[in-house]
C-alpha cells in the first residue's frame, strides 16, 4: 500500500472542488483493507471515483481511503462486482453475458460500492432491484449481509447511516437478456445522458434528491400539490429540477460555482469552485424552494 501526504482531494472528486487530504491510500484486495483497518488509529472516510461528493475547502484532517478492489465473477446466473469496480465497466461486462436489469444505468459514473451506498439508479433501474447480498467489512470482519439488511430506498440505504460499514463487493442475480439488444440500449442511453451533462463537466450529477410525495405529511402534500403544475410529477416524485427551477435557480452562481441555465438541479464549478459557494447556494435555494412550496430539499450529494 502506498500512502500519499497531502492529496488534493480536488484530483479525487468530479466537482474538482476541495483542500488536502492528510494521508491517502488505496486499498486493492481484502487482506490490504483488513490490515489497514487493524492499523489505523485516525479519523477515516472511504470513497469511491468521488463522483457524488463534495470535499470541504479546508481539506479532512484524517485519512482518505479509496477502494480499489476490482474483482468479477460469474457463477450461473449470479455475478460478484468487487467495491471498486467501475459501473460502468460493470454494465459492460454484464450486458455481453446477457444479463438483463442494470443496462439502463450506463453511464451513472462511478463504482459499484457508491452506486450502492446511494442506491444510484436512472430510467427507472436502480442497483437495488439486482443484488442478492452485500459484503461489508463492519469494523472488525468481513461479512456477508442480505439484501433485506441493506435498507434501500431512493437514494438510499443502511450505508448512508452505518458510516463505519465499508462495502467491499456485491452479490448479484439476473434475469437473461438479448447481449446485442442490451449493448445497444446502454450505447443510447449514454449519447442520451452527454446531453445533460456535458463530458468534462465539473459537478456531481444532480445535487439535490426529488421529493417523494407520498413521504410528506398530509397537510405538507397539499400545499405541494396546490402549488405545482401536476402534469410535472414523474414517478409519484416532484422533480426537484422543477422546484427550483420554479425559484429561479437556472443561472444563479457563487463565485466560481454556477447553476446551469439549462438544468436547475445541475450545480457545476466553472473552474476554481469552491465548497463554501456549494454550501451557500445550497442554503438559499433549500429557503426558496422551503417558502415557496412548503417542502425541504434534501442534498443527494455527500459531504465529505
Ligand atoms: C455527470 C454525473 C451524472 C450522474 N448521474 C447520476 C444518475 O443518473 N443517477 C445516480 O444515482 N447518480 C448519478 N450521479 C451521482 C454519482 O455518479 C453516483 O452517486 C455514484 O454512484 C457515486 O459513486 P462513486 O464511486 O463516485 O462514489 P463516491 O462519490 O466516491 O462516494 C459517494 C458516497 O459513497 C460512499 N462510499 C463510496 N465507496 C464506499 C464503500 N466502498 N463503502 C462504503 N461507502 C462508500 C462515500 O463515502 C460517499 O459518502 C452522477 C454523477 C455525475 C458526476
């Protein structure tokens, strides 16, 4: 294992926003992450291609750990990713066996293990809806723990409340697909998605999470509904591009940190960003969207 001193937690993340990391490594197998864990006595954060966080300007005070474990295997119809796989290498892999359920999600970047934690997913697939169990390091062993145990929700899981949980790789099972047919829809999918964003775009995909309606309270959902164009509810969720696009949020900035004028959820550093603008922006649009509709925002990205 080869630690690095000062890291730019910048290089580490696709918002390229954020001061030094203290101490740095990447772990590639499970033997090298148990004896890293048995040794380290600092504060730690694990991260994946750092595609959904954003890193304080002040830098962590601690050791960032990257999980590089890249296993794959097929046994039948049940496939094992290890944490640090590239999605959507992943994807690639599964659609030329025929495995059916995850092509939709080409192009969502990052690894296996964040697709995870946030339970990521676009039109209409999540990685949820194929894992058959999770293998977690829990602070003292490696382990197996079933989907059930997992907890996930939109953009959710146990991961984001058992911080001290690394996902080391994942069990998954399929349904048998046409190879050339699912090639051909993650292939389309991705032209799609370089529309939104842009390739080489600094940010972290949408910022905030849509709000589910039937999650709010009764009196909370009615003034939600009185107050929106009902035809923009999409999956029993009110686009949180649409709410804050209803603020103005489309071209608002903060310094280097910009809202795109095409999309109201798409927070971007145009160069020199800095995570204090981040936070800033975030507040004054969760106050107007809070006054205007009566709903809180809640951040989809993950401070560091
Ligand atoms: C251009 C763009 C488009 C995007 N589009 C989508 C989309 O369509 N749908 C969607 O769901 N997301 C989307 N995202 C967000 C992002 O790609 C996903 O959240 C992705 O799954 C994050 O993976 P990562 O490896 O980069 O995780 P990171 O950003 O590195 O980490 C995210 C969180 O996961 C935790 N984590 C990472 N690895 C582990 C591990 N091994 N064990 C425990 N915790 C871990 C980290 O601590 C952190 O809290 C987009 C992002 C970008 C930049």
């Amino acid at each position: 294992m080869r630690f690095e001193k000062g890291k730019s937690l910048k290089s580490l993340t696709t918002l390229g926003i954020g001061g030094k990391a203290a101490d740095f490594v990447e772990v590639k197998n499970e033997r090298e992450m148990e004896k890293l864990f048995r040794e380290n006595k600092r504060r730690w954060r694990v991260i994946g291609s750092g595609s959904n966080i954003v890193a304080p300007d002040s830098g962590f005070h601690g050791l960032v750990i990257k999980i590089g474990i890249k296993a794959f295997g097929v046994k039948g119809k049940t496939v094992y990713a290890g944490a640090g796989s590239n999605l959507l290498d992943f994807i690639k892999k599964i659609n030329r066996h025929g495995f059916r359920g995850m092509e939709k999600m080409a192009g969502i970047p990052g690894t296996v293990a964040g697709a995870i934690y946030g339970n990521a997913g676009a039109y209409g697939q999540e990685i949820k809806d194929n894992i058959f169990r999770v293998r977690i390091f829990d602070g003292e062993k490696i382990k197996w723990i079933s989907k059930n145990k997992c907890k996930f929700g939109y953009r959710s899981s146990i991961f984001k409340k058992n911080k001290n949980w690394v996902i080391v790789g994942a069990e998954f099972s399929f349904a048998k697909g046409n190879p050339r047919e699912l090639s051909k829809i993650s292939k389309d999918i991705i032209k799609l998605r370089e529309k939104k964003y842009k390739p080489g775009l600094l940010c972290p995909g949408s910022f905030f999470k849509n709000i589910i309606i039937k999650d709010l309270k009764s009196i909370v959902r009615k003034k939600l509904l009185s107050k929106i164009d009902n035809s923009k509810i999409m999956y029993g969720k009110a686009p949180a591009g649409y709410l804050l696009e209803e603020v103005g949020a489309k071209g608002m900035s903060s310094g280097n940190v910009r809202i795109a004028q095409h999309h109201g959820n798409l927070i971007y550093n145009a160069g020199g960003g800095k995570a204090r603008d981040i936070r800033k922006l975030s507040r004054i649009l969760k106050d107007r969207v809070s006054r205007k509709f009566g709903v809180r925002l809640e951040e989809e990205v993950q401070y560091l």
